[in-house]
C-alpha cells in the first residue's frame, strides 16, 4: 500500500534535510528519499571533509614556522592517515547529528533511488514517488501532495577525459587518497581547484594548475584573482592562465600523467603522478524520472520560478540542480523559501547578489555582492576602498598578514555593491558584509561602526573609511 505525505523530498543534502526540517516545523508530514548517507555531497564530499584536509594543512604549516613565534616544536612530521583519520572522525559526528535531527522531526527517510512516476493509479497528476530500496525489497510506493527535487550534482569531467579514481581523479576521488602523490595537476583554477591547490601545496605536493580563463577564480574580483595567484605562486604552485587543456590527449607514460595544453599560440605540457579534474559540477537531473513530467531542463538544469516550481507547479527544486549558485547554504536556504512557499507564508527569493561566497584555501577569499568590474558592467559609477592586513596589529600578532579588503561602492548614492576580502580568517569576517548588504547599508555606516582592537575585523572598517580617502592607518 502507498503512503502518503505531505512533502517528499528527493536528496539529502544540505538543501534536502534543511528543507525537510523547516516543512515539519510548519505542520506538514515528511518523508526523505536518499540512496547514499544524509547529509549529502556537502556532508560527505565536499564542505567538511575538504575543509577538515585544509586544517590539517594549516596547522601542519603553523607548525613548520613555530620558531617564528618562539616555539621550538623540532621538525615537524606529516602523519596523512591521521589526517584522514580525523576528517572522518569529523564526518561521522555531523551524520549522526542529522540522522538525530530526522528522528526529532519525525521524518520518515528512506533509503534507496526515488523516481518520479507520472499520472496513475496513485494520482492524477506526476509526483508519486517509486523508490528502489537498497536492502533490495520490493519498491516502496509514496503518494505526496508535494515533491522537492534536491538531487545535487556530480563531478564533471573534459571530453576524452575518463575518470578513474587512481591517476584521474574528481574531488571526490581526491578526498579518499590513502597518500599524497609527489605531483599533481589540477585542471581548473575555480574555488575547487584553489582550495586543492592550497592544500596540497601546504602538505608538500608539487602543484601545477591549468587554469582556461585569463585568471585563477575568474569569478571573484579582478584584484582577488592576482592576490590570489601572487599567494599561490608564494607556495610553489605553478599557476598557468590562458591554457587549454588537450583531454583527450592525456595519457599515462612509465608512471607520470602527461598532460598537453595549449597556450598562447603554442603546445605544452604539463608532467605530474596524478591529474585532478575540477571543471565544474553537473546536475543530478538523469533518471530520476522527469520524463513524466512536464519539467524543463534548461542547459542541465531544473527551470524554476521565483518560488522554486518546477512547471509542475506541486513539484519544485532547489540546490546545485537549479544551477545558479552551487553552494550549500544557497541550497537550505532555497529549500526553507520553496517550503515556505508550500506551507507558509509564501517564503522568499534568494537573490544571489546577498550570498556571502567563500573559498577556505590559505589565504581565505570571501566576497558578497558585485565586483568592481561587473558593476561597471552593470551600469554603475563606482568607488571603490581597499586596505591591507600589514596593516592591522592582529594580523601580524597572528603571524599572516597577507591580503586585503576591498569595498565597491555607487558613487552616485554610497550604496554598498560588493565587498570582498583575501586574507586570514576573511571566511569568519564575511557576514558584516553581507549584513550590511541585507540592511541596504553604505560604506560610510560600515565605517562608523565600531570594530574591537586588536582584531582582524578592523581591516574591514578601514577598507570602509579608504572608499572616501578617511583611512586612518595608512
């Protein structure tokens, strides 16, 4: 016999989870539908476990330099099964924090792949959901009033370019290494690619990055992208810009990967023991049954509304399936609007331009709102403010005084445009900024605002203070 919800959920990932929680909040009867672990690619994949990886790498470089601050530790050693070690130690607390919080929602999760089903004895309309269940008994039939589609996405990979877990890997693959190669190639520059870069470099792998576009995170401002590749560089990373990689002609030769790429007119190569792909994400969007329903896919993506419909207007999507920002607190955050929406108040839009965006290599980057040149793009007149950490007492008390913090603000009427930061602990620093753009707030009333002494945060009145030439420390 079918059960019946009142939302089912399809993934559970941060999106998926986040989203179930605020639905039974509201009163309405949950089920969750997922063939891998709660939590998701975030949970499992992506955010923490990366960022347990790149803690390890700062403390393994802290501690490399602690004679600089008067400790003598002798010479430090790596221990990388250790380090993975505790990242899973770390993955498997939070998963059972989430399994915790399912069962104090009274949400029911299945454990097995869910399609959608069109019209049927079931219901009427598409949305009922089959699910193949894992321990291999028969299917489970689920009757919803609504369905959530929060499915995530995958590695992508280059034409010609095979995965293979070994010598080609995915971030995924990457994150399972038993021990680090000598050499890496990272194809991709992006915020995957950096924050590889960084960790690996910091454990003392030799680093190449084959970056396609003019700059390493194209999408951050200008000046975040040189100060990014001036730190990288710093490192011994070697940062090639303008390179387009020959895929599918990559090959393996007496244990080193070759790597061909062209660049400026000309054909190189770059040599490593292992290549990491990290192009981009793909939407989870194939057989999970929108060929019964009247759905769209646009470009690999879900088409939805402000609301998160899907055209089947009790069927919505949220998270990197949508495309648009692939980060996972875009995901909850959507999946609390689309919930909203069903049972609420009518939930909210999640304008990209408000979300903080953070990369966790060393040095951090953190920015919200626009860069300086996509507001020019945009039609703006623009001022902008920007002051350095050499110049901030915690910074050089903490022992990194690299990066800055950069406002872009309309000229016309002070309105805060972006912000964006480089730096130490800039992922922590973020939130006034995008609080200040939530509030509608200028530069000017950032300025105003009292920042401790000594801390790092000053930089960021400072930088507030130097769009109108009022910075005190320099």
């Amino acid at each position: 016999m079918a059960r019946e919800y009142d939302l089912v959920i399809l993934g559970a990932g941060t999106g998926g989870y986040v989203a179930a929680i605020r639905a039974a909040q509201l009163g309405a009867s949950v089920a969750i539908v997922e063939r891998g672990k709660l939590g998701g690619t975030c949970l499992h994949n992506g955010c923490i476990p990366s960022k347990a990886l790149l803690r390890s790498a700062e403390v393994y470089q802290t501690v490399k330099k602690s004679s600089e601050f008067g400790v003598n530790a002798g010479n430090a050693e790596l221990d990388f099964s250790q380090v993975q070690k505790r990242k899973e130690g770390i993955v498997e607390q939070l998963y059972k924090g989430v399994q915790h919080l399912m069962k104090k929602g009274k949400i029911d999760v299945f454990e097995g792949y869910g399609r959608i089903l069109g019209p049927s004895i079931f219901s009427p309309s598409p949305g009922t959901i089959s699910v193949e269940n894992n321990d291999g008994s028969d299917n489970a039939m689920i009757v919803p009033k609504h369905v959530l589609i929060a499915t995530g996405s995958h590695p992508r990979t280059l034409p010609g370019l095979e995965l293979n877990g070994t010598t080609i890997l995915s971030s995924d693959d990457a994150l399972k290494m038993e021990s680090l190669p000598e050499s890496i190639a990272i194809i991709g520059g992006g915020v995957i690619g950096v924050e590889w870069a960084s960790m690996l470099a910091d454990f003392g792998v030799d680093v190449t990055v084959l970056e396609y576009a003019s700059r390493v995170l194209p999408l951050e401002d200008e000046d975040i992208s040189k100060e990014m590749k001036r730190a990288l560089k710093k490192k011994g990373v070697t940062v090639i810009t303008d390179a387009k990689v020959l895929s599918d002609e990559v090959e393996e030769q007496d244990g080193q990967m070759t790597i061909p790429y062209e660049h400026k007119g000309e054909t190189k190569a770059a040599s490593a023991e292992k290549v990491l792909v990290s192009v981009g994400r793909a939407a989870n969007v194939d057989d999970i049954g929108l060929q019964n329903t009247d759905i769209k896919v646009e470009k690999g993506f879900i088409k939805v509304n402000k609301h998160y419909q899907t055209k089947e207007s009790h069927i919505y999507a949220i998270g990197d399936v949508i495309g648009g920002l692939q980060l996972a607190h875009v995901a909850s955050h959507e999946g609390i609007a689309a919930v909203e929406h069903m049972f609420g108040d009518g939930g909210h839009y999640v304008d990209p331009d408000m979300v903080a965006k953070c990369t966790y290599s060393s040095p951090e980057v953190a920015n919200v709102g626009l860069t300086e040149q996509v507001a020019k793009e945009r039609g703006f007149e623009v001022k902008t403010g920007t002051f350095s950490f050499k110049a901030i007492g915690k910074a050089l008390v903490y022992g990194d005084t690299s990066g800055f913090v950069k406002f872009v603000s309309d000229a016309k009427t002070d309105d805060l445009l972006g912000v964006h930061m480089i730096g130490p602990h800039v992922t922590d620093m973020i939130s006034e900024a995008a609080l200040a753009k939530v509030l509608d707030a200028t530069h000017w009333e950032v300025a105003e605002t009292i920042h401790p002494h000594p801390s790092l945060s000053e930089a960021v009145g400072e930088a507030a203070l130097a769009v109108d030439g009022k910075a005190i420390h320099s």
